[in-house]
C-alpha cells in the first residue's frame, strides 16, 4: 500500500470524528441557552466534544505525516458531509423533500466528485521535512512576505470582531483559516520530524525548532476552538462547517505550497485538474448546506422576574396574561438563537 493512502484513510476517519464533535458542541450550546444552565464548558457532554476532536486532529495529524498538506487538507469534505446528516438525526433539525434531492444529490455528486479529483492530481508526495528544512522555508522570502500579510490581516479582522463588536461568520471563519494555516504549517513539522526520527534516518527531537513548531502549534489550535466555539454560538453548524472547510482548505494549500513547495515540478494539467476539483468539491459544500435547517424550538411561556442571566434576543410577540398572582407579568416570546 502507499504510504499517501494511509494517510488519506487516517484523514477520513479524523474528520469524521470532527463533525461528531462539532454537532455535540452545539447541541451543548442550545442545551444551555435552553435552560439558562451554568456554562457551557461546565458540561461533561461539552467535554466529550472536545474530547472527540481532539481524536479527530490527532488523526489529521497522524495523516500529515504520510501525506501532503495539500492532499489531507481537501478531506474535510468528508466532515461536511457527515455533519449535513448528523445535524438532521441528532439535532433535530429540519430538511425539506427539495433539500434532500440537493444534499444527497447535487451536492453530494459535487463534493464526491472534486474529492476525487483532489486526491487524484493533488501531489502524493512531498520533501522530507527535517530540521533544516524547516529553519531555511521559515526564513525564505515568500513565507515572511505571506506570513507578514497573514498578520495585518489577522489584526484588521480581530479590531473589526472585537472593538467595532462586527458578528459576521466570515469574519470569525476567516480569524480561523488564518490560524489554521500556521497550524498546518506546525502540525506538518512536528509530524514530519517525528515521522523521521521514527524512520530512523536522523534524530529531529534535538532540535529546537521542533520545540518551537509544537508550542506554535498548540497554540494556534488552542485559539482555533476558541473562535470555533464562538461561532457555534451564534451560527448553524450547517453553516459553519462549509464556511470552515473551504476557508480551511484555501489556507492549507497555499501554506503547503509556500512553505514546503508541494507542487513542485507537477505538470500544468495536475494543477489545473486539481483547482478544478477544489471548485467542484466548495460548490458541492455550499449546496450541502444552502437551506441552512434550523433547530426546533418550542414556544415557552416564562417570567419577566425569572429571566437567566445570559445574554439573549427576545422577540415579544405578544402580551398574553397580566397575573394579579405575586403581581407577576408573562410574556409570550421565542428565543432567536441564530442571526
């Protein structure tokens, strides 16, 4: 078998991990707006959302070892995919007969279909990546002119997110992409030196640069569930997901491409079939998810005086009962849990 499949078997299995993962953190979410609970990261089923993507990025990091960036990083698709289906049996929310021709059909046929592409014309291979390597890619022109650019665009998006109080879900799928990319750059060092060190053919572990990949690499991570967690706050999973995988995968490749040089000396029609597989699979990604399903809320009646002190948006529609009990006043209204 080649190596490149084990990897791309190890990548399947690790986002479809992550998709569990996402749909229980939400849930959790929900669950709490609901009930007006403690904290979300009190809970244990929050925990176990964690837990399992932390399961799942350990597969993806496993498959970086066996495999290009470019070529692990289009699989998430396999994360959308199963989290279209997990959100409808598990969150109860709702698809129409029309959705279920465009998921499982268009957009289903598409996302397989550039999948395929993608792993047949992306590069199989790439560099050994020692020490060296990875010290001489940081300090190459290209990587410090994108990297460079990475940072004055983080900052712009972190002032429009958090001092102009702007809540777009690009704004927050985009902070994630650009941390994603320095993640792949990291997870593909560390995991491609110890894959050398394993192999026996030099001792990485000496090295302090692999020291400072890992650090950069839990950290980037660390902050990447951060914003993670708060979009599936405010947004659908059914949104995020897609969003995350095409901004995910952009920012992989061209961090493989820029840093480790993965499509060196592949022929034009590669790369051309390859771009046209990334297309196919982001359209069929965003048909995935195009009628964006909302969860079932019941309608509840609650008191002004017993309101949970929790952040929420109250749409009054209507004064139902003026109770002398306790000089207690009702109202009628719907929680709006997504924008």
């Amino acid at each position: 078998m080649e190596v490149y499949i084990v990897g791309i078997c190890i990548a399947v299995c690790g986002n479809f991990l992550i998709s569990i993962s996402l749909n229980i953190q939400k849930y959790t979410h929900v669950r709490q707006s609901q009930r007006g609970t403690k904290p979300y990261y009190t809970s244990r089923l929050w925990w176990c959302g964690i837990l399992l993507m932390g399961l799942g990025e350990l597969g993806n990091f496993a498959a970086y070892g066996f495999a290009p960036a470019s070529l692990i990083a289009p699989l998430g698709c396999v994360s959308v995919i199963a989290s279209a289906v997990i959100s409808v049996v598990f969150l109860k929310e709702t698809l129409r007969a029309s959705d279920i021709l465009g998921v499982l059909l268009a957009g289903g046929a598409l996302a397989l279909t550039g999948t395929y592409f993608l792993v047949t014309f992306a590069p199989h291979s790439s560099p050994h990546v020692t020490a060296n390597m990875v010290e001489r890619s940081l300090v190459s022109w290209t990587f410090l002119i994108y990297f460079m650019f990475e940072m004055i665009l983080f900052a712009i998006l972190m002032y429009l997110y958090k001092c102009r109080n702007i809540k777009h879900i690009v704004i927050i799928m985009i902070l994630v992409a650009l941390l994603a990319s320095v993640t792949v750059i990291s997870v593909k060092a560390v995991s491609g030196m110890i894959t050398e060190t394993i192999r026996g053919s030099h001792l990485q572990l000496t090295y302090p640069i692999f020291y400072i990949m890992f650090i950069i690499m839990v950290t980037s991570c660390a902050f990447q569930i951060k914003f993670l967690n708060q979009a599936m706050k405010m947004f659908d999973a059914t949104e995020i997901v897609p969003i995350n995988y095409v901004f995910f995968t952009a920012s992989a490749i061209v961090a493989g491409i820029l840093f480790y040089e993965e499509f060196y000396g592949l022929s034009l029609i590669y790369i051309i079939m390859f771009v046209i597989g990334c297309l196919l699979a982001f359209t069929g990604v965003f048909l995935i998810a195009r009628a964006r399903p909302r969860i079932k809320m019941d309608r509840v009646f609650i008191s002004m005086g017993q309101i949970p002190g929790i952040p929420i948006t109250p749409d009054i529609n209507q004064a139902v009962k003026h109770s002398g009990y306790n000089g207690t006043v009702f109202v009628y209204f719907r929680q709006k849990l997504y924008r």
